[in-house]
C-alpha cells in the first residue's frame, strides 16, 4: 500500500473505530494504560529523533529501531481494547499490517544509506521492531524537550485524550 494513504486511511479507521465501538467502563480502563504507555514511547522516542540530521541511538531507540511505530502499536491496541469491537481490532489490524511493514522497511533502506557507518552497527545491536529489555548499540543521542515539539508529537499527545473522549461518550450513547 503507498504510504502516502497512510494519513487519509488513518482518519477512515478512526471513524470505523467510532462507529463500530462498544466501549464499557471497564473496557476504556483496561485500554487507557496500553495508550498511554503507547504515547509515553513516543514522546520518549521523539525527543530523541532529529529526522534525516542524525542518527538517533539513545533512549528507545537503544531497545527498538522503531520505537515510534512501537509505541503507536502500543496505542492502536489500547484504543482497540477500550472499544469492545471485534470490528475494530480487524480494522486496525489491516491498517498497521497493510503501512508498518513497508514503512519500516522503506526507513531502514533510507538509514542505512544517509548514516552507513553507524547504522550497521547500530542494526547489528538494536531490534528491527521488537523491542530489547536492555539497551544496545551506541547510545549517541540524548532526549531533548524541543525535539519532542519539532517533531510535533504534541498532535498525537493531544488526539489520544480526544480519542478516548470520544469513545466515552460513544460508551454512553450507545443503544441497549
């Protein structure tokens, strides 16, 4: 699938999990720790990315080469738990299986040829997803506040309070 559809088919499978949704109390507390753990790996990873400067090795990235999409899995699975729906964990599903693979690749390919001496060795010790539970490789970056409001990061920090609002009042609207 071409990863410019990413977006646009991301905003289809928000409104799928919307509408599909069967969200419970106990199922939007049992959701919101796997989102928000979901979107703590992702500020942690964006204030250590500098996209296309330089390599980052340090923090979550020193335990997955991805941890960005790490944490968005994170996230998607969290949003899927508090929706109830069947529905929406087979969307979800196809959306991160038909993007992420290619995607993933697609950026290690990039890696490798804008930093070649540091990505091998970093690839050597570092996960291609999964993450490690110990850090590996270089450890050449440093979390920094700015970087985490450059890569603008605080979109997804504010969208997921949204998303599981609205899930909430979808929980509360929803036919008996």
């Amino acid at each position: 699938m071409p990863s410019r559809l990413r977006v646009p088919l991301g905003y289809a499978v928000g409104a799928l999990v919307l509408a599909f949704a069967r969200p419970t109390l106990r199922t939007l507390l049992l959701g919101l720790p796997l989102a928000l753990a979901g979107e703590a790996v992702r500020l942690w990873a964006s204030g250590h990315i500098e996209k296309t400067r330089s390599l980052a090795t340090g923090g979550p990235y020193a335990h997955s080469r991805n941890p960005l999409y790490v944490g968005s899995l994170l996230m998607a699975v969290g949003v899927s738990v508090a929706s109830a729906s069947a529905w929406v964990f087979l969307a979800v599903g196809a959306y991160l299986l038909a993007f992420y693979p290619g995607v993933i690749r697609e950026e290690a390919a990039f890696l490798a040829t804008k930093f070649p001496d540091e990505y091998g060795t970093w690839a050597t010790d570092v996960p291609l997803f999964l993450p490690r539970l110990t850090p590996r490789g270089p450890r050449a970056s440093r979390f920094v506040w700015s970087r985490v409001r450059a890569n603008r990061e605080w979109r997804t920090a504010l969208a997921l309070p949204l998303v599981l609002a609205l899930l909430y009042a979808r929980g509360l609207w929803l036919p008996w």
